[in-house]
C-alpha cells in the first residue's frame, strides 16, 4: 500500500530538507528565499532558504521570500508524492505563484521527487 497520501506537508517539508541535504546539486550556485503557504488542514508556513547553494528548510514565515507559493494541503501532498504534477497544479489553478518567476520555474528541479 501507498503511504504517501497519508502524509502531511510537515512531514514532507522534513523529507525535502533530508533531500536537500542529500543531493546538494540540486541548488548548487543558487541564492534564494522560497516560501510555501499550505492552506487547509495540516497547511501552514514553510520557507526554504537558499544561499551559495546550502539549503536550509525552516517552518515560519520568511522574511522578503523572492517566490511564494500557496497551495491547498491536499494538493501540496499530492504534487511532493508524484500523484499531481506542477505544471498541472499551475495550469489548473492548484498552485499559485508570486514573486519571481524565474524561480519558479526551478522549482520543480530543486524541489521535484528524488
């Protein structure tokens, strides 16, 4: 059985921080402050704060982000477990972004499934 639907945003910002730690590459050369608004239950405030390439993933609201990005919760479990993608999050209107857009669309290299 497929456990990921079970999990919660909290549980996998955890899984994204162990993931950057893991493969640094994956923000390599990257300085830039994302925030992510999870709404609904289990949502709240993650940022990940990235300077000279080291991430660091951290619960709270940050300071200035350069990239927002809300989502409901189940949507965010759903796109960080593979089931939905982020272009069709995007397109459907299940992720909104503000900020830079650059960024945005590294998003998915930096944060997507390892």
């Amino acid at each position: 059985m497929n456990t990921d639907n079970h999990k919660t945003p909290g549980d996998l910002f955890q899984a994204l921080a162990e993931l950057l730690q893991r493969e640094p590459s994956r923000t390599a050369g990257l300085t830039a402050l994302y925030q992510f608004e999870i709404t609904g239950r289990a949502g709240g405030w993650w940022y990940v704060d990235i300077v000279n390439g080291k991430a660091s993933v951290i619960e709270g609201e940050a300071p200035n982000p350069n990239c927002t990005i809300v989502m409901a919760s189940s949507d965010y479990v759903d796109m960080a477990t593979g089931v939905l993608s982020g272009h069709v999050a995007f397109m459907t209107g299940k992720l909104m972004v503000s900020g830079d857009t650059s960024l945005a669309m590294r998003a998915a290299q930096i944060f997507g499934r390892g």
